[in-house]
C-alpha cells in the first residue's frame, strides 16, 4: 500500500481540490443517489469542496472499473461508462466509496480530516492511499498509468508543502508527512498533531 500522510485543514483543502480538478487524468466517484443499501455511484471531472471524509478517484487512463461479483465463481463486471453511473449494493448504507476489490489499482483514495481525536484540538491525519503494485504476484500490477500519476501526485504536495516528521516533533526527526500552509503555521503555533489515522 503506497501512502502519503498529509496534514491539512478546511483552508487547505481548496488547494488540493482545485489540482484535482485541473487534472484531465482524473476523476471523483461520487454518491449520485441512495436508498439504504443500494447506492448509486457516477463519475464527475469536478466537485465543488470537500467535507471531512473519504473520496475515492479514478486515474481515468489506467483501466476500466470493476464491480466485484463477490463470488468466486462469478466473473466481476465492469462499468460500462463510470460518467453515466452505476449501481452497487453494499452492506454499509453508511459507505462513503465505492467497493472495486482489493487489487484496484486504477483508483485510489483521498481522506480529509481536519479535527483529530488524540489529544485535545488535535490536528487529524489526512491522506492519500493506492493499492499500488501489492498484487502484482498474482498477476495483476499497477498499470504503467497509475505509477505515473502517482509520482505527479508526490510532486503537487511536495512543491506545495511542508515535510516534517510524522510521528515526532517539529524539526526533529525525516519527513514522513506534509503539511500545507494553514496545517503547517497552526502546528508551529502549537497545535498537536494525530499519529494515527
């Protein structure tokens, strides 16, 4: 599993949604309707904000998306146009993603989370995750795509941010997270930061 650990507030956040949205590459799998457990899931280019939670995205030139059959001996489907939507039943009605299977390694995962848990007025853990290369022993790798726009992603919060340590204090310590500026002034004010996600 590929990470980046980020550190960000409801200021920052903007930033990363407005690059996303800029990127052709790429694009939001929203909720587009839901009655209990049957959601219906669409692809869109752009959203308008995000609020704290998780947020899936598809690296559009990777690979179709696949919805798991949940039987071994059924094949999955594949979504014929993510653009038009989809439907999938799913055990949670409180899911906030869609379910691809583990190795789905043509979308990965953005969590927003400003207010953390570990200490009082504790800075959350946000972030980004991917699969990555993980099943590639069993015959199904990252595409050639998703690596690619991995590393690009690394580059946008890396020139748009500062690295500091993720489980130590300020300026001790490799860089293991990023935080963006509003993240990053409050945490040199003091403010405490959450390890855990």
């Amino acid at each position: 599993m590929a990470e980046i650990i980020l550190y960000i507030t409801k200021s920052d956040a903007p930033q990363i949604v407005e690059w996303l949205n800029n990127d052709d590459e790429i694009a939001w799998i929203i909720k587009a309707d839901q009655n209990k457990t049957k959601i219906r899931w669409k692809a869109v280019h752009s959203i308008t904000s995000v609020t704290e939670g998780e947020y899936c995205l598809w690296i559009i030139n990777s690979g179709i998306l696949r919805i798991p059959s949940g039987d071994p001996n059924i094949k999955d489907t594949h979504v014929l146009d993510p653009f038009k939507g989809w439907e999938q039943r799913l055990d949670d009605e409180n899911i906030e993603i869609p379910w691809f299977g583990a190795p789905a390694p043509e979308t990965f995962v953005f969590k927003f989370y400003e207010n953390g848990f570990e200490e009082e007025n504790s800075l959350a853990r946000s972030g980004f995750f991917w699969i990555g290369n993980y099943f590639a022993e069993i015959g199904i790798p990252a595409p050639d795509e998703s690596k690619k726009w991995w590393n690009k992603l690394k580059r946008f919060v890396k020139k748009n941010s500062t690295g500091i340590p993720w489980s130590k204090e300020l300026g001790t310590g490799r860089t293991g997270a990023y935080a963006f500026h509003d993240a990053y002034k409050q945490l040199q004010s003091g403010r405490p930061k959450d390890v855990n996600l």
